[in-house]
C-alpha cells in the first residue's frame, strides 16, 4: 500500500470528487425525466446546473494547483447511482418511484458533504484557503439540496402511503 502524503491523499480526493459529480451530470437528467412531482423534477433540473458549476469550481481548484482532473473513477458514485436506477426502474411512474428517488438522491448528497468536508478540512491543513472557500461553498450547497430533498419527500411520501393504501 502507497503512503500517500497529504496533499497526495487531498488531491485523490479532489479526483474523486470530481469523477463523482461527472457521473452525477449525467444521471441527473435521468433522474429529472423520471420524476413525476413537479417541485421535484425542478429540483433535479435545478441541481444539474448547480453541478455544473460545482465542476467548474473543481476544475478551478486543479488549474490552480497545476494538477490534472483525470487519474480517478468514484465508484462510490457508480454504485450509488446504479442502486437509485434499479430501484427507481422498479417502480411504475408515481409517488413511490419519486420516493425511490429521493432516497437515492439524498445517499449521494450524504456521499457528497462527506466527501467535500473532509476536502475542506484538507485545504486548510495544506494552506489552500482559496480552494477550501471553493469546495466549503459546494459543502454548503450539497446540504442545501439534501434539505430541499427532505421538504419534498414529506410530500411524495405521503402521497406514496396513500398510493399503496388505496391499491
């Protein structure tokens, strides 16, 4: 096993953090597709585009370190969002495939505030405070999002409850 330094170990992770939301760009359309709650399709469609700038942020942070984005897949994320499409495919349109994907949209936005407070905390061990107001602005953003999901899952929850009560 390699003994990373911990600015290796930092920019591992900033790669992973980056492959993540990569792969999250693209199944986020999916996702927005499949909803069927309007405030959570919009919500989908809204997180997509801050995704965007979230990979701008950390394609700012390498430019700045002179590192390329490349070298790492997260299979965290591959995982997770293989789960939350096999789970969500079987379901039928309505209140419990949107409950699905909620469920699946908030394990990867737990992933994420892990993954970014731990690349905050690194940032400012090795001095890049620039970098660490980059990611601790996405942080904050990911637990924004995971609160939304958490406010409309109330809604497509109950309405899921009712769906099953009156089948």
């Amino acid at each position: 096993m390699r003994n990373f330094s911990l600015r290796e170990l930092y920019l591992s992770q900033l790669r992973d953090l980056y492959s993540a939301e990569t792969q999250l760009l693209a199944a986020l359309p999916h996702m927005a597709a499949n909803a069927q709650n309007p405030q959570l399709k919009q919500g989908f469609q809204n997180h997509l585009a801050q995704t965007r700038e979230q990979v701008a942020r950390l394609e700012k942070i390498f430019a700045a370190l002179n590192e390329p984005t490349s070298g790492k897949v997260c299979k965290a994320m591959q995982g997770l969002i293989q789960e939350g499409a096999e789970e969500a495919g079987e379901n039928k349109e309505g209140p419990v495939r949107d409950a699905a994907l909620i469920a699946s949209a908030q394990r990867v936005e737990h992933y994420e505030i892990a993954a970014y407070g731990t690349a905050v905390n690194f940032a400012r061990l090795l001095g890049e405070d620039q970098a660490a107001g980059l990611l601790d602005a996405t942080l904050q953003e990911e637990g924004q999002t995971d609160q939304q999901l958490t406010e409309v899952a109330q809604v497509v929850n109950q309405a899921a409850l009712q769906e099953n009560s009156s089948n």
